[in-house]
C-alpha cells in the first residue's frame, strides 16, 4: 500500500452528527458550573505561621547537625556555648520526636511537589496557547 | 459565527454571561465530536469526550491569551483531553492481526473490496501506539495540514512529520502483510 493510497483512504472519514440534544446538555452542565460557588482558595494567611515556625525548625535542625557533624572532626574548635546549646537542642528534639517530624514534613512536601508536577503535565500545553 | 464573533462570544462569558456560551457549543460541536470519535471509534464516548472538552474550555476561558485563534486554542485543548482520556481508559481496539479477514478477497482492485480496505486500514491506525496514532489521526482531521496538526498537539511541525512519517511507515508495514497475504493464499 502506498502513500496516496493511505491518503485516499484516511481523508474520506465518516461525519458523525451530533445527537439532537448534545448542545443543550453541555449547556445545562455549563450552567451548573456558573451557578457553583467559586472554590475555596487555600488559607495562606492562617497555614503561614506554622509554615514559618516549620521552616524555622528545619533551618535550625540543619544547623545543629552541622554542629554535631564538625564536632567529631578532629582539630575542629568549636564554641562551648554553641555545642551546650545544639546539646540541649538535640535533646529536647528527641523527646519531641523532632526527626519523625522532619521525616513527615519531607514526605509532605515530596508528595506535594510531585502530585503539582504531575498536575503541571497533564495540562500544560493547550494553557500556553 | 466567525472567528470575531467566537472572540465576542468568549468576552461575554468572561463578563458574567455564560448563556453566550452556547453559540460557542453550536459552532465546534461537530469538529469536537468527529475528532474525538476519530481517536475513540465510539460515538456515545466520543459525545462525552466532547461535552468534557467544551466545560473545560468554559473554565479555562480566562486562560485563552487570543495569540492564537479560538479554533486552535479549542482543538488544543481538545485534543489535550482526548489523548489523555484515552491513555487513561483505552479505546477498545482489536489488534490487526485479529482483523477478521475480508468477505471477499478478489472483488475490486484486484484484491479487496473497497469497504473492507477502508476498515482494515482505519483498525491499522487505531492500533498504531499513541503517539503515532494522534499524529496521524490529527494530520488527516485537519485535511493534510501539518501546521494545523502540530498546533493542536501542540508540537513542533518537525516532530509531528517524524511521527507521520513513521506511523505510515508501520501502516505500510502491517498493511501490505494484511493485504497482500489474503490474495496470495487464494492463488496458492
């Protein structure tokens, strides 16, 4: 079979009409939409004082491993006061259960970003347009 | 309705009126609906396909930058939808090598008859894999016009040639087994 034979063929498709209330119904279904109350926007303002304390945390959490990771480096001085607080601060981590925190925090946003790349995906190519 | 009028009709919508919508519906209807039974072969999926097109369209109204015509923006978005349903609930499709073999192998063209040429031919293209398929399929919808094609794919025309090229490439691979074997079975 060659090219124009293909052509002959795939060029000649059937019409389908629409059925007598095609129109109507997504009329009825846009309708709907219109009268639907506009989604509920994410609460920012209340979520951004607990984002915040949560950033912060993970700040200092990464800093006191810092801390810890240079203290057992031979050769390495390390202020008294600063290892006496990281001390007290891993301490206090630990009876919060500070890194099952992290961990869940970390697994959060993984899911997050990778259910917003997927959503991005899907939908991309027609909204640049 | 002309593309100003679509353009008209779109500013209604997104000043509060979404009855103007309808002349939108009434006018793409029949393309929405014979593209997406084009990639599905079934009627009432492919109105359903459609109706789910036009409501997304409404909603992503405000989303149409008027860089390109409505039309175009419509079939993106379209064939967007369409690919998508389709990789997520397939089409049933009947693999070429099940086609049922013709009624009659020898009747015109010395070989098949036209009616089951066409059908062998078009079951060919709904079992090409995905990408090849909505290449071909959006190539032949927009009457051989690549750029039009390549739009609604929202691909860049070098890409969707490539496609083209090989999708006939496998039809004519597939096709010359599906049709030629018949003849060469009765001669023997």
């Amino acid at each position: 079979m060659r090219d124009p034979d293909l052509d002959r063929i795939l060029s000649k498709e059937e019409e389908i009409l629409p059925s007598s209330g095609f129109a109507a119904s997504v009329m009825e279904a846009v309708q709907r939409e219109a009268a639907a109350p506009p989604p509920i926007p994410f609460p920012w303002k209340r979520a951004l004082p607990g984002l915040c304390v949560a950033g912060l945390t993970l700040v200092s959490l990464i800093i006191s491993s810092i801390v810890l990771i240079t203290h057992g480096v031979p050769g390495q001085s390390i202020p008294r006061s600063w290892l006496a607080a990281s001390a007290s601060f891993v301490a206090a981590s630990r009876n919060l259960g500070a890194a099952w925190i992290l961990v869940a925090l970390l697994l959060s946003f993984a899911s997050v970003q990778l259910a917003m790349h997927f959503a991005s995906n899907r939908m991309p190519r027609y909204q640049r347009i | 309705m002309s593309a100003s009028e679509d353009e008209a009709a779109v500013q209604q919508v997104l000043d509060g009126n979404a009855g103007a919508f309808e002349g939108v519906v009434r006018r793409w209807q029949g393309p929405l609906i014979n593209l997406a039974y084009r990639f599905c072969r079934d009627r009432g999926r492919a109105e359903e396909m459609a109706q789910e097109a036009f409501l997304r369209a409404y909603r992503s109204l405000d989303r149409w930058r008027r860089e390109a015509a409505f039309s175009t923006w419509l079939f993106a978005l379209a064939t967007n939808l369409y690919c998508s349903e389709l990789r997520r609930i397939p089409a049933r499709t009947v693999a070429l090598d099940d086609v049922a073999e013709p009624r009659d192998p020898r009747a015109i063209d010395g070989g098949l008859e036209q009616e089951d040429q066409d059908r062998i031919v078009r079951r060919a293209v709904h079992a090409l894999p995905p990408k090849y398929r909505e290449a071909v399929t959006l190539f032949y919808f927009h009457d051989m016009d690549i750029a039009a094609a390549s739009h609604s794919l929202s691909l860049p025309e070098g890409t969707v040639k490539a496609r083209l090229s090989r999708g006939r490439a496998i039809l004519r691979s597939k096709l010359s087994q599906h049709l030629v074997a018949p003849l060469l079975r009765k001669e023997a």
